[in-house]
C-alpha cells in the first residue's frame, strides 16, 4: 500500500509543480487527505481502494514499461528469501502443498524452493 502513497505523491508533485522535498512520503492523515482530495479531483483515476487503483496510478506515473520494470527491480532486486519463504518452500518440497498463489512481483518464493533443494 505504501506505493500507492508513492504514486499519489508523485503525481501531486508533478501535476502542482511543487518541491518533492515539501512533499516527502508521510503517514499523517492530513497530508494523505491532501494527496487524495487532488486524486479525486482529476476525476480519471480509481477511487481508493478501488481494485485497479494501484495499476492505474502505476501506470499514469510510468507510462513506460521499462520504466515500471526498473522502479520494480529497484524496490526487490537484492531481496533475500524470509523464514516465511524457506518455510513454504519446505512444505512445497515435502509435497504438503503444491501451489502457491501470490500478489507478489518477486521471485523470493521460487529462490526459497532453489535453496530448499
């Protein structure tokens, strides 16, 4: 959820023309209010929460596919499998499960099976 947060940033940023050091990513609730009062007032976006709000915001701050694929690569590139991950995989191997269906971009699961080997 913090990307989402991210992309509405960015676009009040770009859309304001205003310093990204004014505006740094916050958890406070007046300044998200902000942030999605000026989302909703572009009247083109999803609205919070909304199932296609985290694509649609993904896609308008990079309208490129390599840049999406980079800005992916630069938040998970490095990123180790968990103990959450070995666990699974464990259980993968031990045929306890089979399939595994995730929300995730990365690929920590399928290095937690290459480790578990």
């Amino acid at each position: 959820m913090d990307m989402v947060w991210e992309f509405k940033q960015q676009l009040f940023i770009s859309q304001r023309r205003v310093s990204p050091q004014a505006w740094p990513i916050s958890r406070i609730p007046t300044v998200r209010a902000m942030l999605q009062t000026h989302i909703d007032s572009s009247g083109n976006m999803p609205s919070s929460g909304a199932p296609d709000e985290y694509a649609a915001l993904f896609e308008t701050v990079y309208p490129a596919e390599s840049d999406r694929r980079a800005i992916w690569m630069a938040k998970v590139g490095g990123a180790r499998p968990s103990y959450g991950h070995l666990a699974l995989a464990t259980l993968m191997r031990a045929q306890l499960t089979r399939l595994v269906w995730t929300t995730n971009f990365d690929t920590l699961i399928a290095d937690a099976c290459a480790q578990n080997l």
